[in-house]
C-alpha cells in the first residue's frame, strides 16, 4: 500500500549538511551558480561542482544532461548531490547510472538501468516533490518530445530538506512550485491508487499549503519566508503522497502546453487545476471528492451550509486563493492557437495514458477537449 525508500533529513544551513555528510573529494554536486555563491562556496569544499545552468536554461534536456556527462566522464565519484530545482533533481538522478553516456540510452531503456551510485537530492524550490519520487522527466531533443524514466534505480538514498536554500527564490518560482505541490497532494488523493496511507500525506499537505498560502494572502510576498520549513516539508509529504499514488488529468492536460510552449510545470499545471476538478465533480460527485471537498472547505474557512448549497464553491474560493499568488491565464495568452484544443486532445489520449489512468473518472475525449476550449 505504501513505500518510502528515501530517507528524509533537515538541517537548518547547507554547512549543518555539508558537515553532516562529510561531502568530499569523492562528491559530484550538481547545482546552480545562484546557489553555489551563497551557500557553497564559502565551504570550500573539495567535491566535483557542475553548474547546471552553464548547460542550458529551462527544462531538462538530453543535450544538457549529455554536456554534463561529458565534462564528468572518467572522474571516479561515489556520490551524486543534487542541490536545485526540478532540473537539477531530475538530471542528478541519471548521474547514479552505471555505463551511462547517452541520456536518450536510459530514457528509451537501451541500456540495463543499473544504480552504481549513492544519491542525495537536496530541493531548493518547494513543489516537485522530486525528492521521493523514481521520476525522471526529461526533453529528448532528438525526438522532438519529452520522455519520463521511471524505476527505483533513481530514487534517493536520502532527501535533505535545508529551510535556508528557499531564500534566493523569486516569489513567482516559489508560488508556482508551491501550487504545483498543492496539485501533487489534490490530485493523489484522488487516484485509484491511493489508500488511507497515502491520503493521510495528501491531507496534511494540503492543509500545510492553503495555511501558508492563506498567510501570503494577508500578509504579503514576505510572509513565506518564516515558513519555509513548513512549505519545503508539505511539498515533501505531497511528494511520498504521489510517489506512491501518483498524479492525473491535471498534470497530463498541462504536458503540451510545457512541451509545446515552454510553459513551466507548476505554472502550466495551475492552469488546469480547478477546470479539471470541476469536470470529476460533475461525473461523479458522490466519490471521495466529497471528501477532498470538505477537507479543502475546511482549510479554506468555508462553513459547512455553504458547502452542502454549492459543492463546487470550494473551487471557486481555491481559485481566488491563488489568484491572489499568481495570475491564472488563458491558453491563448501562451501562445496556443484554436485549432490545438483539439490537437492537444488527441496528443494528451495518445501519450499520456500513463497520468490519465489516475484519473478520479474516466476523462472523455470530449471532455478534455471540452476543457481546452474552456480555458482557451
Ligand atoms: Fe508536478
């Protein structure tokens, strides 16, 4: 029912963890410039350093994980520590790999994936929940599409979750992954796989998250800064919660908008969100979406009689909530043109059957194209 092979670990300072780990000449860590300056560099440590962003911007890719390979071949670590965001995490996972030259190799399982290396990821935004997960997504340049690896052999041996390495990010990555994260936990909950274990990470981050967010929406940008702790850990949770249960329409609906429009994943799950979740309640609004409903109403200070009027209020209210976060879009505003509703229709039934397959309800293709056209 339920499996965490990671272990979770918290230090206050990267030094606290530096120290901890004994990092040493037999480290590869993989980072970013605007987290090695201040945080790293003052340790003088004796580790390999990689700084991804010299590879490239944006998502992962095979060009930037096969740049990096090349500039690490033959140096003999023992570990990988991936310090960053997504990227980061999700390219540090495929340095554990014995005999990896090619990272399209691992993505299309040519070669045996074999760990060979001890892995620690250390999140430095708070939403992927990456940590925990035996995802690794990347996009295969080469094939023109984005490809995920998913096998135990890339999970972590241990998750550090270090407060202090959330300071340096901007207020729109940190609301975006935050949402991102609140999805991750929503849409778990909802999964034909989850079970009272994985719900019980589901449900706690949810309510972590909405606190927080609800304090950002009083307070100001500001107020997240005492409650990085609390966001790194519910990002967490929401991690193991979809590690185990996974993750539906909301993520598989937002893949050709990233893919196709280079749209971050948060931001671009965000889009789909409440969409989404009012089409499950409209198939089927006698399941555990009252559940998740009432859970939501709760954290959203909803009272019950307005809950039991109109059940669908809570997306409403969800809505206002981040909205007051970040700006929620409409397709056409990235980019997309009329005719991809339903392009995207077909694409998402043809790839993504994967996510769909935790879907609350079986999603139509009507439906889906219906929710396109409702958000374009
Ligand atoms: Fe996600």
């Amino acid at each position: 029912m339920f499996t965490v092979k990671t272990n979770v670990r918290n230090y206050q300072t990267f030094g606290e963890f530096a120290e901890a780990f004994a990092l040493s000449e037999d480290d590869l860590v993989i980072t970013q410039s605007f987290l090695y300056e201040p945080f790293m560099k003052s340790e003088k440590l004796p580790c390999t350093f990689v700084m991804q962003d010299r590879y490239g911007g944006g998502e992962p890719s095979d060009e930037m994980i096969n740049s990096i390979l090349e500039e690490v071949k033959g140096k003999p670590f023992k570990r990988v520590v991936g310090v960053g965001g997504g990227t980061v995490i999700d390219i540090s996972k495929l340095f554990v790999l014995k005999g990896l030259e090619d990272a399209t190799d691992a993505f299309e399982r040519r070669i045996p994936i074999v760990k060979e290396k001890r892995l620690v990821l250390v999140p430095t935004t708070c939403g992927t929940g990456s940590e925990v997960t035996n995802i690794s997504i990347a996009e295969i340049k080469s094939r023109h599409t984005k490809m995920g690896l998913a096998d135990d052999a890339i999970l972590a041996d241990d998750a550090v979750l270090i407060p202090e390495l959330l300071r340096g990010l901007p207020f729109k990555f940190y609301a975006y992954s935050a949402i991102d994260a609140l999805i991750h936990a929503m849409e778990s909950y909802l999964s034909p796989k989850a079970n009272v274990y994985t719900q019980l990470f589901s449900e706690k981050a949810i309510g972590m998250i909405l606190n927080v967010f609800k304090g950002i929406s009083q307070y100001g940008e500001e107020y997240r800064f005492d409650h990085f702790e609390a966001m790194l850990t519910a990002s967490n949770f929401a991690g193991i919660a979809f590690g185990n249960a996974g993750v539906g329409a909301v993520h598989a609906l937002s893949y050709p908008l990233g893919g196709g429009y280079h749209v971050p994943h948060g931001e671009a799950n965000y889009q789909f969100l409440t969409a989404v979740f009012n089409v499950y309640y409209d198939k089927d609004p006698q399941g555990k979406i009252c559940d998740l409903n009432e859970i939501l109403a709760e954290n959203l200070e909803i009272r019950k009689e307005e809950l039991s009027g109109n059940p669908k209020i809570v997306y409403d209210i969800l809505d206002r909530l981040l909205g007051k976060l970040a700006p929620k879009n409409p397709l056409r505003h990235y980019g997309m043109r009329p005719e991809e509703t339903g392009e995207f229709t077909v694409s998402v039934l043809k790839t993504q059957q994967r996510l769909l397959a935790n879907n609350y309800v079986p999603l139509s293709e009507e439906d889906i194209r219906k929710i396109y056209q409702s958000l374009y």
